[in-house]
C-alpha cells in the first residue's frame, strides 16, 4: 500500500463508522466497476487479435509475407552478432 493511500485510510479512521462503511462499499464497488472494465476491453482485444492472426494466416497462405529479417527490424544494416540457421520454411532461429 503506498504512503498516499495509507494516510487517506489513517484520516478515514476518524470518521464515524457509518461513513466509513459507505466510503468502503464506494471503493469496493469502483474497483469492482474497474476489473470489469478492463475484462470487457481485453475481451474487444481478443476478437480482434484473433482477426489480426486470421489476416496474417491468409497473407501467409497466399505468399504475401516474407521471412523476418532481424536486422531491418532493429534497423540494422550489419550481420546480427547471433549465429542464427533457418528453417525450411525460412523462419531463423538461434
């Protein structure tokens, strides 16, 4: 628990028991409404990553990608210090 958190907490015990439970429920039921949000924006992200992946299988299948280059994608024109093989599918690994 932070510091922050803690004195607000430490000025709560001062109130009467009544609004402490109603401040409680309150923060309880925000952070409830939260995970909820953040479940239901994970689920929207599924489906599209899903639809990202479909995308990405038919590119694949109609010879529309290329073998990733590490060293474009890092923005390097020189060979990787890795010693790397590739795949029949052309795909490198270490």
């Amino acid at each position: 628990m932070t510091e922050l958190l803690q004195k607000a907490f430490s000025a709560l015990d001062n109130l009467p028991d009544e609004e402490q439970d109603l401040l409680a429920a309150w923060i309880l039921e925000e952070v409830a409404e939260s995970d909820r949000r953040w479940e239901e924006l994970f689920a929207k992200s599924n489906d599209k990553l899903r639809q990202m992946a479909a995308q990405a299988r038919e590119d694949f299948r109609q010879g529309r990608t290329e073998p990733l280059d590490l060293n474009k994608l890092n923005g390097a024109d020189r060979d990787s210090p890795y010693d790397h093989q590739t795949n029949q599918s052309g795909v490198q690994f270490s």
